[in-house]
C-alpha cells in the first residue's frame, strides 16, 4: 500500500518505528570526528513527554552530551596552550643563547683585537734593540748558526763562543720561551751576546713548537739537544765538566721536564745517552712548574684551556709534565737524589707567570733533598728580566747573579767580569718603558 500525504507518512513512522534505541555517549562522539550524517529517531510527542518526567533508568541525561563535549575541547585547548607555552619559552630560551653567543664573540674578537694591538706596539717599541740584537745574529764571527743535532726539522742550535783560549769555557745550554707556541733559538741572542761577553759559551737550542708537535715531542728534543751539547762541546772549546742548563718561561718549563725525565730514565738503569749528572746546576728564569696550578691562569690570560691540554696531551697528563709533581711522587725519590742544584730567577711583577710558581717549586724540591733557591727580582715583569733589561745596557742583575755563580770556582774569570765593561744600550730609555706598559706578556 502506498502512503501519498505526509500526515500518512507521519502515521506509518509511528507504526513501524522501533523502540527508541539507547544513545551512547561514544556514538556521539563518532558524530562528532566523522564526516558521516547522523539520524536520530523520530519521537512521539506523547514518548518526549514522558522521558522529559521520567527519564529511562538507562539512558544518559541530556545535559551531560553537551558536558562531555565541553570537558574534551577544554582539555584540547589546554594542550595547545601548553604546547605554545613551551614553543614560546624555547624560542626565548634559543634567542637569549644566541644573544649570548654574540656577546661572547665580540668579547673574544675584541681581546684578540687588543691583544694584537699591544703586541705590534710592544715589538715596534722594542725594534731598535731588536734590530741591532738581529744585526750582530747574523754578522758576527761569534755566533755559529744551525748546527744540526737531531733528524727532526728543527733539531738544530746555535752556538755564542767567546774568543778561544788555552782553557775551555764553561756552557750554559740554553732553550728559549714562547708560550710552547713560538719559541725559537734566535730568542736567546741577548743573553748569548752578554754570556759571550764573560767567556761562556752558550748553546741555544730550537725545538719543534705546538701545533707541529705536542709536548712530549718538545721535552725531546730538548733531551736531544742537550745530548749533543754534552757529547760534542769540547770540540767547540766547551768544558764538559761544566755544563749548566737554563731554560726562560715555557723553555724553563721544558728544561726541567726533561732533566726530571732523563733522571727518572737514569735511576731505573735505562741505556743514556746523556747523564743528569753532567749538569752542574740548572737555572729556571720565569718558569711554571706545576701546570695543574697555572691551567686557569693561563686560560685567563688568553691561552684558551681547550688548546693548552691539547698541547699538553690532555688533562690526564698534566701531572706527568708537572716537575713540581713527579718530583714529590715517592716512586721518584731515587731519581729526586740526582738533581742538580736549582736556582730559580723570578720577578716579582711578572703576571704571564705567577713568581709563586717558582717559590714553590723551590721549596718542593728543598723538602725532597734537592739543593735549590729561588731569587726574586722585586718589581721586574715576565719581559724585564729577558728583553727589556738587557736592552738597557749597563749592569743587568740577573745577568750578573748567573755569572757569579758560573765563575764562582774561578778567582781568574771573576776579576775580568769586574773588569769588564758594561754593556752598551741598545734601546732609548723611553721606548723600553713604554714597551713595559704595552706588553702582553
């Protein structure tokens, strides 16, 4: 039968409509996500009315669909809100690192800037002494250069020798400083032109610096160098017999790394080919001895601490090129009985290298048995004692208190030195205390 009215069509729903079916909270939230319309039941007026008064013991209240919706938008919301929070504080928290990482750059860029400023003025204020040290380098009849003694590219000395006489002349082995970076035998022209001067012979040892080598490879060729000088120096008019080593700033840290190592070597029978025992005294001028004290310092005076332990062959070998350290070390105390007298030159104003660190290292080695002293030279810098002093001409303490020891057996030597006239200046008065003010180092 066909129903053609609406009114019939109305009748015929009621008729043939099944029971209200139980609406799930669960189905309306697949109305909700899914794409998919939704029909819900028709309802009597009569059947609305009566769950409106007493609704079924099984089916949800209406205000609770609408709850439900509200409870998980809300927890929605607040997720997003969160997640924004934390993209936000992120996107702070990138932007003040990145704020900082600039900041620090242009602090760095603007310290190298300075630092390359004070080092061009302090070598322009310095030059005229550094031209006339030069000149006699590679004019006079005194100096013999690039005397090979190892295999390496650097293994070679320079040799200052005074006018020959029927006695030989005692040696001061000498390995000059540059922050492990930049020494270079060349350094040692002063002090070899006043030593030459007195009738000493000065060995000035090259080595191979950082980042061509480490600092083993350094402490051997220094060992290297010093062999040389002991095997060959008579040949030279040298007396074997009184050979003194002598190492400034980072050459003095080097030169007492290698005398410690070759008297370990010594106590435990290895085959020598130079004996600690050949060195009369060693002298430190401007030294630093236990690194794990100067680590810090050195980083804070610009010598970044990442580059100094790779120089350094890492953290963990501090101790082992740390005289100071192994010299205190009870497994040492046979080869702490063979050091040489030390005697240690320091200024008191000397901010590249703390004196501190050559007092203490001479009373260390006073507490294991080794005969050692530290002079201090009040208000001198890390450069006055090495560069500037010497350019001034005249009487250089330092100079003069390592002479007296040298020439302490020798009332011959010693009436000459009082003899001798005094240096000539090789630098204006002005320029050099300038070069005080200026100097990094």
């Amino acid at each position: 039968m066909l129903l053609r009215s609406k009114q019939n069509l109305s009748s015929a729903s009621l008729l043939i409509s099944p029971p209200t079916p139980q609406f799930k909270e669960d189905d309306y939230s697949n109305v909700i996500h899914t794409n998919k319309p939704y029909y819900l039941p028709r309802v009597s007026d009569q059947t609305t009315t009566k769950f409106s008064h007493k609704p079924h013991s099984h089916s949800p209240c209406p205000l609770q669909l609408p709850d439900a919706i509200h409870a998980r938008s809300s927890a929605r919301v607040d997720s997003a809100l969160q997640q924004q929070q934390q993209q936000q504080q992120q996107e702070e928290t990138t932007y003040l690192l990145m704020i900082l990482n600039f900041t620090r750059c242009i602090r760095s860029g603007c310290m190298v800037i300075l630092r390359v400023i004070a080092i061009l003025s302090y070598a322009f204020l310095i030059s005229p002494g550094f031209l006339r040290g030069a000149y006699y380098y590679y004019t006079s009849s005194h100096v013999r250069r690039d005397i090979v003694y190892g295999d390496q590219p650097r293994n070679k000395l320079d040799l200052y020798l005074p006018i020959k006489s029927h006695c030989p002349k005692p040696v001061v082995v000498f390995i000059t400083g540059g922050a492990w970076i930049l020494g270079y035998k060349a350094w040692g022209c002063l002090l070899g032109k006043q030593l030459c001067e007195r009738d000493i012979i000065v060995a000035c040892i090259d080595y191979r610096n950082f980042p061509q080598v480490s600092m083993s490879k350094m402490v051997q060729d220094a060992s290297e160098g010093i062999s040389f000088v002991c095997k060959h120096i008579a040949d030279y008019g040298g007396d074997p017999n009184r050979i003194y080593l002598m190492g400034q700033s980072a050459g003095a840290h080097i030169a007492s790394c290698a005398i410690v190592d070759q008297a370990i070597k010594e106590a435990g029978d290895c085959s020598l080919s130079w004996s600690v025992k050949q060195i009369k005294i060693f002298f430190g001028l401007s030294g630093g001895y236990n690194l794990f004290e100067l680590l810090d310092h050195f980083h804070n005076r610009g010598l970044s601490r990442s580059v100094f332990l790779r120089m350094m062959e890492g953290e963990e070998s501090l101790g082992r090129f740390s005289p100071e350290v192994k010299v205190e070390d009870p497994a040492n105390r046979k080869a702490v009985s063979l050091l040489p007298r030390t005697i240690l030159f320091h200024g008191t104003q000397d901010y590249s290298i703390p004196c501190h660190s050559s007092k203490s290292f001479a009373k260390t080695l006073e507490r294991v048995g080794v005969e050692a002293e530290a002079v201090m030279y009040e208000g001198k810098t890390h450069t006055d004692v090495f560069v500037q002093d010497p350019m001034r001409g005249g009487d250089d303490e330092m100079v003069r208190d390592l002479v007296a020891v040298i020439h302490a057996a020798d009332e011959e030597a010693l009436d000459k030195d009082d003899k001798a006239p005094p240096s000539k200046r090789l630098a204006p008065e002005f320029m050099l205390k300038l070069a005080r003010i200026v100097s990094p180092f």
